[in-house]
C-alpha cells in the first residue's frame, strides 16, 4: 500500500467541512504507510465523520477520554466534534480513511450498526481494496456523477464492513464472506462438490463454513447444494433432451441410482417419470 489522498476541493486544506444540503458526501478520503513514530492531536475534532480501517501495524486512538487500539482488520468513526489523539502503537502502520458528511450521515451508520468512537471487528477480505480503489477512482474521473458516485462507494464500502462484522461477531479470526464458494458451486454445479470443498475456498474450517453458511442462507450447505442441483435436474429434464443419466451427471450425481433416489426423496416419483407440470420448483 502507498500513501495516496483525494479531495472533492483539491489544494483547499484539509477539507473539513458539514453539509446540511445533502445526504451523504465523502469529504476526501485516501491511504495512509507509515513508517515512523507518528502523534496526531486535534483538540476541536473535525465537523465531519472521521473513518479508519487498519490493514497494519497498529493505531492508539485516544477519544472521549478513553484509549482505543485499532489492530488489522478494524474499524473506528470518530464523530464530528470529537477531539482526538491518534499515534502508532508498531514500527509500521498502515490503514485507509474516509471524512464524510450529510444530513443523513449519523442515520446510516445506525442503519449499519456502526456506534460511533468505539471499535469495530470487521475483519479483512479482498473485498475491501477493491472498494476504496472504486472510490479513489471517482476522484480521478471527477465527471458529473461525481457526488453521487462518492457517496454511493461510501455505502459499499460501509455494508461490506457490517456484512464482516456480522459474521466475525463470534469468531474475528474468519474474515472472509461465502460468496467466493457460491460462485464456485454455481459455475461447477456439474463437479461433485463436496462442503469441504467449499469450506477451503474461503478458508474455513467445515464447521465453521457451515454456521456461516446457515447464517447467511438459512440452511445447511448440503441442503444448499441438494435444492439447486434439483432445481437444475427439473429444468433438464423438462427439456427431454437428455437421459437420467445425463442429467444426473450435469447436476453432479455421476451415480444414476443415487441422483434417482435423491431425487424421488424430493418429488416422490424418480427422474424417468418426472412431469414437468407436476410440481412447482420455485420454492426449490
């Protein structure tokens, strides 16, 4: 990471400012590696909301008379007015930052979760880089969508850190989401994929996968995966194009007896005598 910062008024200070005539505007925002001691004191706070997400080393956030250690794969908002001291508690630290303002600004973290001046697990992902480099983006482009394209970057990049923070609540070593191994099974329906599988693409335990699969879904993995290779075997063979045996290969079930089983457990009836108007796959 290098020491990058975007402005919406360039060569203007720090641009520390509250807008009241906007719901959400990133004030500027950019990357911070240093490598040094360093000691940041204001005494006034900013009138802007103040973000910082640690990526390394380690941050002493001193706030409303109480000292916060931000660690990789944290979070903190300072409020507006709200004096701070910030130093580094490691040779190295770096970390990105937002200031945001709006009429709507506090509204949002609420919906978020997100209490201002106290720490927040969010975890790290890969995710998260891409998201800021969307928003620094935007101040190169500087179109007419600039404003909104802003904000709009602010509210991903503030759902992805409550979506993180919701699945590490309990365990803040797992940081990564389940969407990577979705996509995996979606794009390989035809593999039989097992939950181990899954589970290593996001670099889970299976245990662990699985409470955060059923977090997330509502259901167990293996259920997951049974509905959607069932709702892709009643599509094919609608189609009557393929034999059971086909089908059940491209759903993943290169076992004709164990795919007709399967399948009559759902239905009632086998593969082979399966009628496309006989059941509704759309709860499925």
């Amino acid at each position: 990471m290098e020491h990058q910062s975007y402005s919406c008024i360039p060569n203007v200070g720090p641009n520390d400012f509250a807008r009241k005539d906007v719901p959400l505007s990133v004030n500027c925002t950019g990357t911070s590696k240093i490598d040094r001691s360093y000691k940041t004191t204001n005494k006034r706070g900013r009138k802007d909301f103040y973000l910082q997400y640690c990526v390394d080393g380690g941050i002493r956030v001193f706030a409303e008379g109480k000292v916060n250690l931000l660690s990789p794969g944290q979070m903190i908002i300072l409020a507006p007015h709200t004096p701070y001291v910030c130093s580094n508690t490691a040779p190295e630290v770096a970390y990105y930052w937002i200031h945001f303002t709006g009429y709507d600004a506090q509204d949002i973290l609420n919906r978020f979760g997100f209490e201002c001046n106290k720490i927040h697990n969010v975890g790290s992902g890969e995710r998260i880089p891409r998201l800021f480099q969307t928003l620094f983006r935007e101040y190169l482009l500087r179109d007419r969508c600039f404003d909104d394209a802003t904000s709009a970057c602010l509210i991903s990049i503030l759902t992805e850190f409550s979506r993180m923070r919701d699945l590490n609540e309990d365990d803040s070593t797992n940081t990564e989401t389940i969407f990577r191994s979705l996509s995996y099974f979606h794009n390989h329906i035809n593999k039989p994929i097992t939950v181990e599988n899954l589970a290593a693409l996001e670099h889970f335990s299976p245990s662990r996968y699985r409470t955060v699969f059923r977090r997330c879904m509502g259901m167990s993995p293996s259920e997951y995966m049974t509905r959607v290779r069932m709702r892709r075997a009643c599509e094919l063979l609608a189609m009557a194009t393929l034999s059971v045996r086909e089908v059940g290969d491209a759903c993943g079930y290169p076992d004709q007896l164990y795919f007709s089983r399967v399948f009559r457990a759902h239905f009632g009836v086998p593969p082979s005598k399966y009628k496309p108007d006989t059941e509704d796959t759309s709860e499925l």
